[in-house]
C-alpha cells in the first residue's frame, strides 16, 4: 500500500504523461510543480513497467493501447474516492428549497407560484439525482421536500 504523497505523486505525474505524450523531466517538473527527485523516480518506475520508452533525453508514451488503458486505470485508482452524498446536491433541488422558502414568507398568488415553480425544480431534481436509480436516502429527502411543498398548498 502507498502512503497519500506517493499516491498524489503517481497521480499528477501520471496524467500529464497522458496530456504530453513525449516529454523531457523538465517539462514534467515544469508542468507537475514537484521536486526533480519526484519526477525523476515516478519516471522511472513508469519505464520499467513498459508505460514509457525512454528516447535520448526525451520519454514518450508506449504505443501499446492495452497498456495506456492499464495505465489510465491505475491513474484513477490513486484519486481519493468520491464521498457518497446524504442530501441531493444537485443546483434544481438547491432551488427548489429556496423557492420553497420564498413562499413560507409569502400569501396568495404570489405563493403559489413561488410553490408551483419549486415544484417544477423539484422535479428537475429527481432525475438529475439519478431518478429511480438515486440512493434511497436522497429519494427520500425529495421526497420530504415534496412533502413540505404540498403542505404550504394546504
């Protein structure tokens, strides 16, 4: 298991591999902001697993597809994963609630546009959450969301 500096250093030298194709340590050096030693080493260790041929002063990226795909891969097992989500995050629920709120403060027409148009955002939401495939504790906070809409209706 690598520790997080290594991870962050595979990571970012491993992309701008991609990006540049053919390259100097400089231009990794230039283009990543990390140490020479850094780079020199991520280098290196990428050569040797076939990734990178190294021609004169200039590194250029294997031809093998299969072995770009790997690579790639690899690069994205070093990111940090994507903490799951316990609310919606999408910007229509986020406007939804704020309609929401404009018409707690409102009466008459006024609110029930406020309402009628959170409802469409609301649902907006709802499929840009995923839907029916969305997690169920975010179907459920549409739903509680839905839930206070209709009761300012009443």
């Amino acid at each position: 298991m690598i520790d997080e500096r290594e991870a962050r250093i595979r990571r970012t030298v491993g992309r701008q591999v991609l990006l540049l194709r053919k390259f100097s340590q400089a231009d990794i050096v230039r283009a990543t902001h990390l140490t020479a030693d850094s780079v020199v080493n991520e280098l290196e260790r990428l050569r040797q697993e076939g990734v990178l041929e190294l021609e004169g002063d200039e590194y250029k990226v294997t031809g093998d597809p299969e072995i770009r795909l790997a690579h790639s891969i690899t690069i994205e097992s070093y990111f940090p994963p994507i903490p799951e989500s316990t609310e919606p995050t999408s910007k229509q629920f986020e406007l939804a609630q704020k309609l929401r709120r404009q018409a707690e403060k409102t009466e008459g027409s006024q609110r029930k546009d406020f309402l009628d148009e959170a409802e469409q955002y609301l649902e907006a939401a709802f499929y840009s959450e995923g839907g029916n495939f969305m997690p169920d504790h975010v179907k459920e906070a549409i739903e509680r969301e839905r839930k206070r809409i209709n009761e300012l209706r009443e």
